[in-house]
C-alpha cells in the first residue's frame, strides 16, 4: 500500500515563453494524464488542481493531483507519475509549441524523482541507465508504458485537460474528473 496520507504530485513551477492560456492548457493536461492513467490502473484520484504559487516573490501557474490511500502496483504507481509529463508534451507537440525551451519547461524531474524515492521504501528499484534491476524497472520502460497508456486513453485525457480547465475553480475532485471522461475512480482503500 502506497501511504496512509494522500499523495500529491506537483509540477515545480518554472518560466516560459508560453501565453497564460497556453501554459494552463499545458499544466491541465499534465494533471490530466496523472489523474486518468492513476484511475485506469487502479489509484484512487482525490483531486486535480491548477493555481498560482509565489516564488521569490513572483507568481507563477503550478498543479497538482492528489491521491487517496490506493494499492496499486509499484510499475503502475510510476507509470502514473510519468504519464503527467507523457500528456503535456504531447498536447504541447500537437499544438505546434514543443521547441527546446519549451520541452525543458515541460521535463517533470520531480514526477521521475517521486516514482523513484516513493517505492525505494517498498524495495522497487527504478534506474535511470543499464538493464532492469530484478526487483524493478528502467525509467525507459515505465514512460514507454505510460506513452502506452496515454495513447490509448488520449480523448478520456482531452476531456479530463478541458474540464479542469472549466471548472470555475481550476479544480475537481477525482469523482468529478471520472465522471466528466466516463471512466471509474477506483475507491479508497481503508
């Protein structure tokens, strides 16, 4: 079991040469791809949220989904930490904006980074070069499954991304979010 407490992944917040509306299109389906590959392979989703955070002083977009106390597999539970970065570069390639600086915008370290210290505690072992350790997987094969995935599922992904986007808040609950793409947010573990 992944945690008593729900779990939150952010996107840190950096700067770009995107419009407003654009890097919020981006982040929504960064939030997206977490918040609908975590459901398909069994995560309870709380909530995804975008809003602004302060930074020295200025402030910037950032998101964030969250989890509820879920049991999924250590591969699916990395597979939904690289499936937000998976989603936001490929709504930013479709729309045409996917230039370097923009691609090392979107790099999520901190979703790699979580998947990696998260199940270092449940003796799942992610490497980032060389083969597959037997009690895990390379960071190769966990975002070319979670590439899988977000293929897929890509319209349930749009429509997750643009009712994030609607929401009067920026925010919906995981029972929202289901229920605006048509999937099941799997229940709480307790």
């Amino acid at each position: 079991m992944l945690g008593d407490a729900p779990f939150g992944i952010s996107v840190v917040p950096q700067y770009v040469n995107l419009s407003h509306e654009q890097m919020l299109r981006s982040l929504s389906f960064h939030e997206a791809g977490h918040a609908v590959v975590g459901m398909v392979v069994g995560i309870n989703c709380a909530r995804s949220s975008l809003f602004q955070d302060e930074i020295e002083g200025e402030f910037c977009w950032t998101g964030r989904t969250v989890w509820g106390k879920s049991e999924p597999s250590c591969f699916h539970f990395a597979a939904m930490c690289a499936a937000g970065q998976v989603a936001g570069l490929r709504q930013l390639e479709e729309a045409g904006l996917l230039s370097c600086e923009v691609r090392k915008w979107a790099d999520a370290p901190h979703d790699r980074e979580t998947a990696i210290h998260s199940l270092a505690g449940s003796g799942y072992e992610i490497t980032l070069e060389g083969p597959a350790p037997a009690n895990g997987a390379t960071w190769s094969q966990v975002t070319m499954y979670a590439e899988a995935l977000i293929g897929q599922y890509w319209n349930v992904v749009t429509e997750g991304a643009e009712a994030l986007l609607g929401s009067p808040a920026l925010s919906l609950s995981g029972d929202q979010i289901a229920q605006a793409v048509g999937i099941a947010n799997p229940p709480r573990v307790t």
